[in-house]
C-alpha cells in the first residue's frame, strides 16, 4: 500500500493523456523546457553580472545596466 505498482502509474499516465491530450501534453514539456533553460541563462548570467553589482549602491541602478532596455520612469502616488 505505501508505493505504487506500475500499473497504477500507466492508469494515471492514461487519464492525464486522456483529459489533456498529446499536443497540449507537448506543448506543456517545450514551455517547462524553455522555462528551465531560461532560468540556467538567468543563472549563469546573474554569476557574471555579479561583480558589476557591487559597484552601484543598493536601491540605484546604473546607466550601464538600463541602456539597453527600453525603460520609462514613472513616480507612483498614493490616494489619499
């Protein structure tokens, strides 16, 4: 009772496949593979740039990090 046999394992693979469907099931394992080669990029890239951090003081960001991006400054207010 505390672990499950294969063929309890090939009824839940059968119903998943059943509810969702192949091209969704694929679609579904190329967005979760991007997602995790994203986040290694990210990770890897976040090494590197690390160094370049600790020059600017903490809560500012420098020209050289925003000059590539698009970016607009907006100030946001509170109601009162």
């Amino acid at each position: 009772m505390g672990s499950f046999s294969i063929w309890h394992w090939l009824i839940v693979l059968l119903i998943v496949v059943m509810v969702f469907g192949t091209k969704k099931l694929k679609n579904m394992g190329s967005d979760l593979g991007g997602a995790v080669k994203g986040f290694k990029d990210g990770m890897k890239e976040g090494g590197q740039n690390a160094a370049d951090a600790k020059d600017t003081p903490a809560g500012q960001v420098s020209h050289a990090q925003t000059a590539d991006k698009a970016t607009i400054d907006v100030e946001a207010k509170q109601k009162s």
